[in-house]
C-alpha cells in the first residue's frame, strides 16, 4: 500500500456538506472521495497546461513553415534565374 499523510483542509460548511453527500450516494468515504477529486483537479490541470504549451508551439511551428517556405520560394526563383541564363 503506498504511504498515506494525512492533512488538515479547511473547507467552507457547504462545501463540506455536498461533499460528503456525494461520498454517502457513492459509498465511499470522504477520504476517498477527496483523494479522487484532488487526482483529477491535478489531471485536469495538467492537461491544460500540456494544452496551452501545444498551442503556443504550434504558433511557432507555423511562424517557422512561413519562414522556410518564403526562403524555398527564394531559392528556387534563383535557381530558376540560373538556369533559365543557361
């Protein structure tokens, strides 16, 4: 079993009170059902942040395709030129 801490939270009463009307209609302990919302807050988290840096990736990946695309375009005009002079 991996090793458990135990915390003090302090939660707002209504809060509280949903909480462990959820736990009792899942029958499962308060324990487990925080554990489970806290893994999933973290999960959750993580894919938006994994999201967000996907996103801004991808603005640079395009930045860079123009930019190659734009130096081809020049390339290949030049061989073109060179070429076409012969």
């Amino acid at each position: 079993m991996k090793e458990q801490k135990k915390v003090v939270v302090s939660v707002p009463k209504p809060l509280l009170d949903k909480a462990d009307a959820m736990a009792q209609s899942q029958n499962q302990s308060r324990s487990e059902l925080i554990r489970r919302a806290v893994a999933f807050y973290l999960t959750h988290m993580q894919k938006q942040q994994l999201a967000a840096g996907y996103q801004e990736m991808s603005d640079l990946n395009l930045k860079l395709a123009e930019e190659s695309v734009t130096s081809d375009n020049d390339s290949l005009s030049l061989y073109e030129q060179k070429i076409g002079g012969v």
